[in-house]
C-alpha cells in the first residue's frame, strides 16, 4: 500500500464555532424523522443491529450492492449471511433485474444504499420486497438528510441506519431508525468512561490539526499533550486481549473493521451532545453550496464527468462523486497534492467486471471529493485548483 501524505483538508465535518445553532427550521427532513431511532456508534454497528432484530441466521441472504466498502460488509458476514451483491446502473441505481436473478428460497434481506445522499427508487423496492417477502435495509449512512415522496429518506425500509461522523463533528455515532417496528427490545449500555473522554479530546484534536487560532492553541496545548500521554500509556499497558479498540470503536479511527464489543454500546454523550447542538440547516445549505461550486467548476472539464449533473431540492450530498478518465495517474497525483479524495478501490474479491461492470469500474475511476460544512470557500477553491490543474495535464 502506498503511504501518501495526509490530505490538507478535512475529509469530514470537524468542529468549530459556526458548527452550533439551534435554528430547527430546515427544508430537508433528516433520517431520526423518518420513525423511532436510536443511537450506536457507528452505522456498521446499526446494520448489525438490524439483521440481530431481523434474527438473521447462519446460510441466510443477504443482497448487497457490488459497489460497497467492507463497513457494510462486515455485520452481513458477522451474522453468518452469504451477501449476494447485485449489479448497479451506471448512475449507481440498483439493477432490479439483477436483484430479480440473485433471488432464492434463502434471500431474507435486500439492503440499498442511497449513494452521496442520493435516493435509490425507495417506493418501488419497498414493494418489489413486499411482493418477495424480504425485508428492506435502507443504507442511509451517506444520507443523513433527505425527503422522497414527501417522506424523510428511510421511511420505506423495514430498518434504516445512519452514520452520524459523515455528517456532523463528531468522534463515534450510528443511528438506527424503523418505522415499521419496534426497537424497544434493544439494550444499549454506554461504553467506557476512556471513551467517552476520548471522543471530546478526539474531535477537538481534529479541529486543532486542522486550524486553530494561535490562542486556542495556547489554551489547549497542555490537555491535548496530556490526552496523548494517557493514550499512550494505555495503549503500552493494554494486555490480555485487551486491544485499542477495546476503547474505541474501529469506525472512529477511521478504519473500516468491525468489532462485536461495540454491538451494545450507546454513541459517546459527548457525539450525542454535539449532535443536538449543531445547526442541521447550516448542515444542508453548506453541502449544498459546496457541491453545486464543485458541479460547476469541474462539471465541463475534460477527462471526468460528474456521477450527478444536478442537484434535486431534496438532496444533501455526503461527497461529490466524479469519473476521473485515467484513475491509476490523476489519484495518486492528487494524492500527493494532498486534496482530500476517497475512493472504494477495495471491493469484495468475487466482484470484478463480470459481476457488475459498473462496480468494478467505479472501484477504480469514482473519485469522491469531500463537499462537508465546514469546508471553506477558500480551501474549496484551492481544492478545485488543485483538480483542475492536475486533468487538465492529462
Ligand atoms: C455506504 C456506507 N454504509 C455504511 C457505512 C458504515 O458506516 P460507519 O463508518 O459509521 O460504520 C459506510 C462507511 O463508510 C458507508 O460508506
């Protein structure tokens, strides 16, 4: 694996003043509206959740969508299911002909994934699982905000789930939502009090590397020093299995493991703090703004074309997803430009061109730049520079 240099941007919301706000007024409804929720850390861990109440059972199936990263893989093999990926279109819509072929006695679960915030045909896969008797697993972990059919996005599946770093400055959080079911019988415990501190000074240090007034920096030097020397030291004392993600759930790190230890655990009161105190209608305007700028700066460049060309009312995007021509050249250039990218070159083994020719080539040429709030307009202008400058050498 190549080790390029860190991006000089956030790939994520971090926190800063402008995050807070409790203006409730917003336009796009967000998936907790869309039934009854509640809060785990991560949104693998809510996926495992769902498929635990479903009592998903050794030789089950579960269909998944070809393009995918191992976080929503990884509940589906921990809870003993075969995944049964399914072909995508070239926009990323599932291929309901496909899902059709991959059906049998066994296919308990059809899950979907709205792709950067941008819904799947909700309403006709709700009745296409009807009709199969499976159950629908809605991935809203890229679309935390959304209305279809006059409805939050998640309204339609059986369960939802919902990856709360993707959207807010927040250090764990996974939401998982039913409006068809109940989820009284979960029994959530908070996690260690290690973690919990760990997801304050976490996100502060994140905000810290990334920019801080010269003041803060002052005041907040010494318990930062301090958080990572008792991090530290933990970590050379662990022993007898105890790992560091005894402490910290894998998806906080940034990985994209899967721990059982997490399965029962509530999100960090701190991540549940942060999320009720920041402006969800900054949240939706910002990504807007941001990704309509990146639309129009890049949209007519030579050698990429957008995944979308337009942006619907009702969407908030997670990334803004482009095809970049010639992937093994511009990715590591930008790379080393330091620009902010993420790319899912890491599908399942099974899965190349004849499973889904879409997948496989969005594995390598689908490049996905951050469009987060706090983005600023000066660090989106130096981010669309910097790809501009690079396709337009190819
Ligand atoms: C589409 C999708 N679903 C689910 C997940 C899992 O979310 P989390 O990282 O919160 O566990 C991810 C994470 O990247 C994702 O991109």
């Amino acid at each position: 694996m190549v080790n390029y240099p860190k991006p000089i941007l956030p790939v994520n919301p971090i926190l800063s003043w402008a995050s807070f706000g409790n203006d409730r007024v917003k336009t796009i409804p967000s998936v907790l509206e869309a039934g009854t929720h509640c809060f785990l850390t991560s949104g693998r861990m809510s996926i495992a959740m769902a498929l635990k109440l479903i009592g998903i059972r050794s030789g089950d199936k579960v269909l998944v969508p070809a393009y995918h990263c191992s976080s929503m893989v990884e509940p589906i093999l921990w809870a003993g299911a075969d995944c049964m990926f399914y072909r995508l279109h070239p926009e990323a819509s599932a291929d309901l002909d496909d899902i059709k072929r991959k059906l049998d006695s066994k296919t308990r679960v059809l899950m979907v994934t709205h792709y950067f915030g941008f819904p799947q045909q909700s309403r006709l896969l709700r009745e296409f699982c009807d009709s199969h008797q499976l159950l629908l697993l809605e991935d809203c972990a890229h679309a935390f905000f959304g209305r279809q059919d006059g409805l939050p996005l998640g309204s339609y599946g059986d369960y939802a789930i919902a990856s709360a770093m993707k959207f807010f400055p927040v250090f764990d959080g996974g939401c998982l939502i039913s409006s068809r079911h109940s989820l009284d019988q979960i029994r959530l415990e908070p996690a260690s009090a290690v973690f919990q501190l760990k997801a304050v000074m976490d996100s502060l240090e994140r905000a810290f590397a990334h920019r801080s007034s010269r003041l803060a920096r002052f005041f907040f030097k010494l318990p930062l020093h301090l958080k990572r020397q008792i991090w530290s030291n933990i970590k050379a004392h662990s022993q007898g299995g105890i790992t560091v993600t005894s402490y910290t759930p894998p998806a906080s790190e940034g990985g994209f493991g899967f721990d059982t230890a997490w399965l029962d655990k509530a999100m960090s009161l701190y991540s549940k703090w942060v999320m009720q105190g920041t402006s969800q209608k900054r949240i939706i305007e910002q990504r807007r703004k941001n990704f309509l700028r990146l639309l129009d700066a890049l949209g007519t460049l030579p050698h990429c074309r957008p995944l979308h060309t337009a942006l619907p009312d009702t969407v908030v995007p997670y990334v803004f997803p482009l095809w970049v021509e010639k992937p093994e050249i511009v990715f590591p250039e930008l790379k080393r430009k330091r620009v902010p990218i993420l790319r899912w070159d890491f599908l399942a083994d099974r899965i190349d061109a004849t499973l889904c020719p879409v997948s496989s080539d969005m594995a390598l040429k689908l490049f996905q730049f951050p469009c987060h709030q706090e983005l600023k307009p000066e660090e989106l202008e130096w981010m669309i520079t910097q790809i501009r400058d690079t396709l337009l050498q190819q």
